[in-house]
C-alpha cells in the first residue's frame, strides 16, 4: 500500500472512531445530529459538485464528444483525475459522519427491537 493510501486508511479510522465517540458523548447534552447532519450534508455536496458529479471517472477519450480534440480530451480526463485524486480526503470526514448516523440507528431500532425478540 503506498505511504499515501496508508495515511488516509488511518485517517478514516481515527475519524471513525473520533467522531462516533464524539457523537454519543456529546448526544444528551447537545443536539449534534444537526451539526453532523449539516456537515455531512454539506461536504458531501462539495465533494460531488468538485468533481463534476463523477462525469470524468473511468472515461475513456472515445466516450468524449468529436469536437474535442485529443488533447482537449486528454486535458479533460486527467483533470478529472486530479480532482478525484485531491478530494480523496474528504471521504475521511463523509463517512465516519454516516457511520455515527448508522450507529445511532442501530442504537434506537435495532437494540430494542432484538430486545422485544428475546424476552
């Protein structure tokens, strides 16, 4: 794994931890959900808005209009790239937000659902 993917790969752990503990600590004496809601809802808007809502990705020149030339084309489909490539970090904040969300679901459902089941 290359040394970039590695810190991303712990970044997204740390976060996923650092933010489900901060969400439930911080649940009963602050509506946090909307803050994480906001935030969550936010980026990930950034995060495809920034990337051309993913136009760009596994593209090939051949799907490009004929207008373009080849280079114009190449242009475009590295730059797509490079945008994936940059916004990467995002997705270390986007998805320990919904896993805190997941949990919170589980927490409120799916518990005492199973509970009911086994008494």
């Amino acid at each position: 794994m290359k040394p970039e993917n590695q810190w991303l790969a712990i970044l997204l752990v740390g976060n996923s931890i650092l933010f489900s503990v901060a969400y439930f600590a911080l649940a009963p004496y602050f509506p946090i959900y909307i803050v994480y809601l906001a935030v969550g809802a936010v980026l990930t808007l950034i995060f495809a808005i920034y990337n051309r809502g993913f136009v760009g990705k596994n593209l090939k020149p051949e799907h490009l209009p004929d207008t373009m030339s080849h280079e114009e084309k190449q242009k475009f489909i590295d730059d797509c790239a490079a945008r994936l490539h940059k916004s990467r970090w995002m997705i270390t904040v986007i998805f320990p937000i919904v896993l805190a969300f997941c949990l919170d679901m589980m927490y409120l459902f799916l518990l005492p659902m199973l509970e009911g089941m086994f008494q």
